[in-house]
C-alpha cells in the first residue's frame, strides 16, 4: 500500500511539473491568450478600415459630390466657371555674408 501512495505521488508531482513548468503549460496558454488578443485587435482595426472603404465606394457610386471632391483633390480638375488659383511660397533672400575668402600664392 506504501508503494501504491508514493506512486501516485509521483504521478501527481510529475503532472503538476508538465502543467506549470513545461514548455505546454501554462505559459504557453499566456501566450496564446495574447496572440488571440492581438489578432482581434488587429481584425477590429481591419473591420473598421473596410467599412470606411464601403462606405467610400457607396458615395462614388451613388453620389456626383463625392466623385467631384476626388476629381478636385486627386486631379487637380476645377468647374467650368470658376478660376484656379495657386499660391506659391516666396522664396527667402539669398545671402552673400558666407564668400569664400582668396589667399594669393606669390
């Protein structure tokens, strides 16, 4: 009956040993708790970025407003009665402070 007892503690201890210190234990189940986090969070933004795309195709295919609004952003295209108008950035004064000094060789 001793032997029976102490091989079952055996066995218990050595389950025990795989479920909290080897390499498919617990750990393990840590990690894929968080690589599932990570991926729902990943496929929430992704869900997300395709319902603003949806709802992009439905107003070009639906509406002229949004069709004229990338025909002005994208090509730069301007209605019939109005005037297009680009401003440039002025360009700063050159200096001349910084000429390089000559040394005659005689």
């Amino acid at each position: 009956m001793k032997w029976l007892a102490a091989a079952l503690a055996v066995t218990v201890i050595l389950l025990q040993y795989r479920v909290w210190l080897s390499a498919d234990g617990v750990r393990e189940v840590a990690r894929l708790h968080q690589a599932v986090a990570a991926q729902r969070s990943e496929n929430d933004r992704l869900e997300e970025r395709n319902r603003q795309l949806a709802a992009e195709v439905r107003d070009l295919k639906t509406g002229m407003d949004a069709i004229e609004e990338r025909a002005r952003s994208d090509l730069g295209m301007i209605a019939r009665n109005e005037t297009f108008y680009q401003v440039v950035p002025a360009r700063p004064a050159e200096t001349t402070s910084h000429s390089p000094t000559r040394t005659a060789a005689r």
